[in-house]
C-alpha cells in the first residue's frame, strides 16, 4: 500500500515543479540566444540555413557545406597533393592518408585537418600534422613533428581562403 501510494505522490510532486521557474524571457539574451531566435535552431527560417541560405550576411559562403566553403576549398587545394582518406564537408573533417615524398625517403606524413566554424575566421580551422620514419627492421614508427608545421599549413589554407573570397565576392 504504502509503494503505491509513493508511486502516485512521487509523479505528481514533480509535475507539480515544472511550472515553478518563473518568467525567463526577461533576462538579457546573448547575441547567439537572438540569432536561434530569428533563425531557428536547426533549419533557420524556411529551412534555408541548412541549405546555405538565410539572412546573415558574413563570410558563411553558404553552397549547402556545413561548414565555411572557403576554408573547405583552401583546405582540399593546399593539401591536394596527398592522397585524401576522408573528405566530410558536412563534419568539416579531411584526413589524408600516408603519403610519402620522393625527395625524403623513409619518412611520411599524414594530415588532419578540422574545420571548426562556418565563418572565415583564423581560428575557424585546425591542422594535425602526423609523422613517421622507416626503422632498420623495416616498421613505420611514430616521430615528433615540429607543431609550427601544423600552424604553417593552417596560415596557407587561410590564405588561400581569403583569395577565394575575394574572387568571389570582391571583398
């Protein structure tokens, strides 16, 4: 009897709760909180924002990518001379597969690159830089890499970004 009775009194004191957290539309909203607002949350309005649309005018270069088109762009044109693995415009991800140069024979990089926002922005995009050297035994074995590798090939793909921007845009 008792079970029962707390399992009765137990949903309707935490249905009772929900309505008691007051009126939140009075606290100041964040410029992020206004623009799901307007937009939306998933499609914006319309649906046009998963589509490359909507009202924002910035540097989105909005084709339908999740992610900025031209960070996308310079990302596949600086490292279009690996051999790319994995190519995710809507993750924003590129992963080169292991490529070596004939110029630096046992060794050989891979790439990842991540890019982090759908505006044009120097820290909208990330580089990992992996590294590998032939042993005596004839195994690929994991070297250190200088990180200002990665922060070099990141310089050149935001480079190349705004050149396309301006190409496209004139701006």
């Amino acid at each position: 009897m008792k079970k029962l009775i707390l399992a009765i009194l137990v949903p309707i004191s935490i249905s009772a709760c929900t309505g008691m957290g007051g009126d939140t539309t009075s606290f100041p909203k964040s410029s992020e909180d206004a623009r799901l607002e307007r937009r939306g949350k998933i499609t914006g309005e319309n649906g046009l924002q998963l589509f490359g649309g909507g009202d924002d005018k910035d540097d989105r270069g909005g084709n339908g990518i999740g992610v900025n088109s031209f960070l996308w762009r310079a990302t596949i044109d600086t490292i279009s001379f690996m051999p790319i693995a994995q190519a995710d415009p809507f993750g924003g991800v590129i992963t080169t597969d292991w490529y070596e140069d004939p110029a630096a024979k046992g060794e050989r990089l891979k790439i990842n690159a991540l890019i982090l926002d759908d505006r044009l922005r120097a820290d909208g995009i990330r580089v990992s830089v992996f590294k590998q050297k032939l042993d005596e035994k004839g195994e690929w074995r994991d070297t250190v890499v200088d990180k200002g590798v990665g922060r070099k090939i990141e310089d050149k793909i935001l480079a190349r970004s705004r050149e396309l921007r301006i190409k496209q845009t004139g701006k």
